[in-house]
C-alpha cells in the first residue's frame, strides 16, 4: 500500500528582486508560483544531502 504524505505549508518572505524574478517566472511558464517554490526546495535539498553524503564517505576512508 503506498504511504500517502501530506503536504505541508510554510510562509518565506523573500528579497523583492528574488520575488519578482520567480513572479515573471510564473507567468511566462505559466507554473504556479508555489510550484516553483516547491522544485526550488526540493532540488536544494538533495543536493545538500548528496553534498553531506559525499563528504562523511571522505572522512571515512
């Protein structure tokens, strides 16, 4: 049975030119604001995990 996750809300203020840019983003792509907000983060976070990840297997051998 596949595990349903609930989506989770949470409030960011951002710098006015970073707001705009992702607002024009929005329009010209035609992708809801908060649909790119949630690529941006998710793609950050795995990055970061892959980063982490890569540098405790360094410090292992």
């Amino acid at each position: 049975m596949a595990e349903y996750m609930q989506s989770k809300r949470v409030a960011v203020t951002l710098p006015d030119d970073a707001r705009e840019f992702l607002e024009q983003e929005a329009k010209e792509t035609g992708v809801p604001l908060s649909n790119l907000m949630s690529y941006i983060a998710v793609k950050y976070v795995r990055e970061e995990k892959r980063r982490r990840l890569s540098t405790a297997t360094d410090f292992k051998d």
